[in-house]
C-alpha cells in the first residue's frame, strides 16, 4: 500500500483492454523471468492533488500500480515550480505535472522523459459577475479595456505562477488570439487552492484556471461564467504529463512499461465517467473535501480532454516551448524530442492494432 493517507470511444476501450492485458500476461517461462515479473520497487511520486493528474489517483486505487510493481511514496505539491525544484534536489522518481514546469526542469538539468500524457486543452478562462458581461457583449478582445475605462483599473486575474500551463495558456491568449497582450491586465499567480479561494471571496475579477475549481467556482457563484474554454485559449494545448527519471527508466523498464499501461487504463475509465474512478479523484482532489456531485461533474466536463498518448503533445509542447522562449519565462532551451520517450506508449498501441487486425481477419 501507498504511505500517505490522504463512456469510451472504441479505441480508448481496446487501448485499456491491450493495457489490461500486458498487466494480466500469461505466467513467466522462467524463475528469472517471474523474479522481473513480481520485482516491486520504492518510488518517490510527485503530485499536485488536481484533476488533471486523475490518472494517478485512479490507478492508486484500482491496484494497477501497485500491480506494476511500484510501492508508491507520495509527495504533494501546490504548484509546478515546487515540484521542479524538487526534481532538481535529486528528489523524485515519477511526476505528474504540467507539461511547462517539466520542459524548465528538463532544461535546468533534471533528466526526465513525458512517457504519457494526462490530459489537453484543460484551461479555462472564468469570469466573475463583473467582469463576464464585457465578454458577453462586444468583441472579446476590447472586454478587458471596456472593463477598465469603466471601472478605473484593470481587471484582476489570477493564475498559477510563470512558466506552468495555465499562466502560458493564459498569456498565449491575451497575444496571440485577444491580440490585447498581458499588460491589459493585472495578473496575481497563486496555487491552485488561492486561486480557488480569491474567486470565491470575489478578490479577483476572474481566473484562466482548470477543473474542479471551475466547477466549484460555477456551483457556487451564479454569475460565474465560463467565457473561453481550453481550445479557444490554446487550441491543442499540453496540459499535465506523467514523467519519469531516466534513471528509474534505465534501471526499470519493466515497471514503466507496466505503469504505462496502468495510465492507459485509468484515462480508459476516466473518459468513461466510471463510479470508481469518480470516488479515487474525489479522494484526493481537495483533499477529500469536495462534495462529490462536484468531482463527478468536473471528471464528465473533462471527459473528452483525458488523453494518455503522448504523441498526441509533442506539436503543442513546440509550440509552447516557442512561445515561453519568446516571453522569457522558459530560460533553457529544451530539446522536445529529447524530452519525450514514447515507446512504451507505442507498445500498446502497435498491440491494440495488431488486436485490430487479428479480429478483422
């Protein structure tokens, strides 16, 4: 047991049933091959308790890691930068976070590879009562200053700190889809539990924030809107990641594989709304405090942006590398194809086809 106490396209359920399986295999030909089979090594995980690493608390609660061969030591974290610092301090063996603090780990020298993705286009911009009526009459891209020369200042937003997704999704677009730039606003970078709270203690004017805080934020402010979904930000975005050291990888291939094909899993119940999956998010995202009914409509609001394949990424991870490296907020230089290790991700894909080919036939 980990230490701390704290419905499907067709292809997503034969990707789950070829991940299932690579976990459920036929016994091992050898006593070599069985000791591989049943190794179970420590793993240092870090986390951040948020929707968009579901897959991990889903696979911590059906088994599937376990089975994988991990004995899981968790460490949570407020936000990304947290946890780059950490991977830098030699701390870490597996993260699930955003995809823009793990390119400034990777260029500061952490040696990490995306070997799945958790989930796309997650941010969204929520607007408040007094700000949402400028987006919901006139042209999005005068609201912010419509709103100022009314109200006398600029609107307050807040957001995660520099370099993570959400504070890249928001300033892509305020420049490259509004065209307004960042200085059309007043930007405050908070953890995710600040943001939640300055927009329920109405502190801010809105928030280009993730699930569930806009779901908790809609259930609870009625002049709450959501006035640009993740697409209309970003299209394509990356959002959060699960990467592994490559020094874990090297030493345990096996077991990565096995916890990919465990991801592949949970995103397969994720996208399909399962009960279990509900209750193993619910568990962990807010630390057990949300009501329920919450969680359930967060997951079924997402259910179309879980996407393990990490593949699916690698152009939206250019991208944003670009755009950071043109704002400054991403120092090093990062090799994208060198960050990513997508073969274990290929592995059951190329199964799931050859099912696909066998069943034609």
């Amino acid at each position: 047991m980990y230490r701390i106490s704290f419905i499907a396209p067709l292809r997503t359920l034969v990707l789950a049933l070829s991940a299932l399986a690579m976990l459920t295999a036929c016994a091992p030909e050898s006593e070599s091959d069985a000791a591989q089979e049943n190794k179970t090594v420590d793993a240092e995980i870090g986390y951040m308790p948020i929707l968009p690493d579901a897959p991990l608390f889903v696979g911590l609660e059906n088994g599937s890691i376990a089975d994988a061969g991990i004995e899981p030591k968790l460490v949570s974290f407020q936000n990304g930068p947290a946890m780059v610092q950490a991977l830098l301090g030699g701390q870490l063996d597996i993260a699930y976070f955003g995809i823009g603090p793990t390119m400034v780990a990777r260029g500061k020298g952490a040696d990490i590879k995306v070997v799945a993705s958790n989930i796309i286009e997650q941010i969204s911009f929520v607007a408040l009562g007094n700000l949402a009526p400028y987006f919901e009459d006139g042209d999005a891209a005068t609201a912010f200053a419509r709103f100022e020369a009314d109200n006398a200042r600029k609107a307050r937003i807040s957001t995660f700190p520099v370099g993570s997704v959400p504070q890249t999704v928001l300033a892509y677009w305020l420049d490259k889809q509004l065209g307004v730039g960042s200085d059309s606003i007043d930007v405050i970078y908070q953890g995710a539990s600040q943001v939640q709270q300055s927009l329920l203690t109405d502190a801010v004017d809105g928030a280009a924030i993730l699930e569930p805080v806009v779901s908790i934020v809609k259930n609870r402010i009625d002049d709450a809107r959501v006035v640009a979904q993740g697409e209309a930000m970003f299209p394509g975005q990356p959002g959060a990641v699960l990467a592994v050291r490559a020094e874990f990888i090297e030493a345990h291939p096996e077991i990565v594989e096995r916890l990919v094909a465990a991801h592949v899993g949970a995103t397969a119940q994720l996208k399909a709304g399962d009960d279990a999956a509900v209750d193993a998010v619910h568990k962990y995202v807010g630390g057990g405090r949300l009501p329920r009914e919450v969680v359930a409509q967060a997951v079924a609001e997402s259910s179309s942006n879980f996407v393990a394949d990490p593949n699916r990424i690698i152009d939206g991870t250019r991208r944003m590398r670009d755009f950071q490296q043109a704002k400054g907020t991403l120092g090093a230089d990062t090799d994208v194809d060198a960050l990513f290790d997508t073969r274990f991700y290929d592995a059951i894909e190329s199964d799931s086809t050859a099912e696909d080919v066998s069943a034609s036939e």
